[in-house]
C-alpha cells in the first residue's frame, strides 16, 4: 500500500458512517457543482420518482446519467451507493433494460436495497430490473466480459488507488462501442502529500485526484477512445482548515463519456444525418461539450466520431453519408480547467 490516507477501511468508513446526508460534504460538491447541473424534465422527473432516504445519500460530484437511447440497454453504476443513480436508470432503460449496482460499502447497500421493491411498485414493473452487488470496482468479477453497454460512475474513481485497475474491468465488460459515462474531480497538478494523506480530503475526492494529464494517459492506454467532457465546474474546499492541505492545487469536478471500440474499426470522416429518433432529444443530440447534432441537418464528423457512432447504441438514429477527404481532427486531450462552465 502507498502512503496515502485511500485505503478500502478509511473509504468505507467516511462513506458508510462520517457521512449521513450531502450537507456533510465538505466541499463545494455539495453545493455550487450540483445547482449548475441543468437535468432535462424527463430526467427531473425520473430523480424525482427515487424515494427520499435515498436520495438523501447521494454523494456525487456531477449528473452521470446520460439522457439518450437507453431503453433496453444494460448498464453498471460503480460505487453505486444508496442506489439513486440505479432507480433513476432503472426508470429510464425499462422493463427490457437491466441496472447492476456495485459497492463496497454496507451501510449504503442496506438503505439500496431496502427499497427494492418500493421502486419496482412505484415505477410499475412486474419485476425489479435493478440488482446489487457488494464488491470492488476495480474487480467487478460477477460481470461478464463484453457484456454491458453502459457504465456509470459518479465521483469515485478518484476513491481507489488503483485507477488502472478500474479503467482495466470497465473496459473489460464493456461491449464493443460500449461507453463508460462518469463524473469525477481532476486536478491541474499532482496533488499535495498532505492531501494525499488527509483522511477528508480523500474521502471528499480530492485526495486522490489525479492530474488530469495522467487520466488521459491512463485512459489511453487501457485502450479507451478520447474522452469527451460534457461539463466542467469548478471545485473549491469549504473548510479553511483543509484548504491549507491543498496548497496551489485547483480541482475541477468533470463528466466525461468516452467508448469501447475494437482496434481494427474503420475510422474515416463522413457527413451524418440525425433522424431525430432518440426519445427526449427529437430536435438535437448533444454529443459532447462542443458538439450537437441537430435533426435533419448535414454534419461533418472526424474518423472516430464516425466509427462511435456506427458501432455504438447510436447507429440507427443516424443516416451516413459517402466518406469525406478533408475532414474535422479527431478529439483530442482537452484542458477541462479551460471549459469550465
């Protein structure tokens, strides 16, 4: 074990006891972050429907859900927690689709699971869609290889110390075109020692954050696509006694998506049509931070966003075109301190 203060007891501990509700947060996530977060009504709706104990709970750093074509999809919410973010998707995948929650901790899976049923009711099921798992996020090994179409986090990554690990398993049980849709804090330097090894500031995400240079890099050599920033807030440390800590060190809390493809796709710039199709974005589709598709309008794409698209979820709701010679760049490494919202 490294000398910092992310190990699995203190983190189970911070998340299962010292916290009880999002006012014990200590920094700004609570707060700032959260009420800049602009959800579309069929989202409000869904968050709305998820009983109060549960919510309650909720300890992310951003809105990890994505807001299109997910009906029937399987998806994997890592370090699930109280289980909101699991009856949100519930709702949004149907009857069809599947939720898997995994966490480590006890106390937050006791309060997940107690309202199985309340959901399967509230939301008219025959059955419950939504399971979970007590485990590990960096050994996600009751999940099959290849076999989920979207995982979610939300401000826990940046819990384990073995980031590689878990950039490792999700890309593992991810099917080919499977995207990984998560939130987490970054930081635009290598984080202090001291925060590092302050039980609180890891707890709060913080501790363990890693520069956002050596995520790209990690991310890239697992295997993944660019990541794509949806948003970016800043995040500050409410608590002067801990400020010290930091030092000069900034944060930031950022949501990324970013995709499985198989290494011998075609990745070539074309012009695509959207249909307008996917329920809830009939008029445009935001795709990332700088770009959104809007209904029946030409758009030319670089060679990976091409091939996302024609192996991902997305495939059906958009019309290709012949191949392009001058295309867009692809998406590259993106300062998320300078996108800030």
């Amino acid at each position: 074990m490294s000398n910092c203060a992310g190990t699995i007891a203190s983190v189970k501990k911070y998340y299962g006891q010292t916290l009880r509700s999002t006012c014990d947060l200590k920094s700004s996530l609570s707060s700032s972050v959260c009420e800049s977060l602009r959800p579309p009504p069929h989202i409000k709706r869904a968050i709305t429907m998820v009983h109060g104990d549960v919510a309650s709970r909720y300890f992310g750093c951003g809105l990890a859900i994505p807001f299109d074509q997910l009906e029937g999809v399987k998806i994997v919410d890592l370090g699930c927690g109280s289980g909101r973010d699991c009856y949100v998707m519930s709702q949004l995948v149907g009857e069809d689709g599947y939720v898997t929650g995994v966490d480590m901790t006890k106390e937050q899976l006791d309060i997940a699971r107690k309202y199985l049923d309340h959901h399967q009711e509230k939301f008219g099921f025959k059955k419950s869609n939504v399971k979970f798992v007590e485990g590990f996020v960096e050994d996600l090994k009751e999940i099959e290889d290849s076999s989920i179409d979207i995982a979610i986090s939300n401000c826990v990554v940046n819990l384990c110390e073995d980031k590689e690990a878990v950039y490792k398993e999700v890309f593992r049980v991810l099917k080919p075109g499977g995207e990984f849709y998560f939130s987490d804090i970054y930081a635009d330097s290598d984080v202090t020692e001291a925060a590092r090894n302050n039980e609180v500031l890891w707890g709060e995400g913080m501790g363990g954050a890693l520069n956002w240079r050596t995520f790209h890099k990690l991310t890239s050599s697992v295997g993944f696509q660019c990541p794509r920033i949806m948003t970016s807030f800043p995040v500050q440390m409410k608590h002067p006694e801990l400020t010290t800590l930091i030092g000069d060190v900034k944060y930031v809390s950022v949501l990324y998506r970013m995709f499985k493809l198989d290494s011998d796709v075609i990745k070539t710039p074309c012009n695509v049509t959207y249909k307008g199709t996917i329920k809830n974005n009939h008029d445009k589709l935001k795709f990332d931070l700088h770009l959104t598709f809007l209904a029946n309008d030409i758009t030319t794409i670089d060679g990976i966003t091409a091939a996302t698209l024609r192996t991902s979820r997305f495939f059906q709701h958009f019309k290709f075109s012949e191949p392009v010679a001058n295309g867009p760049e692809p998406v590259g490494w993106e300062n998320p301190f300078d996108v800030m919202n």
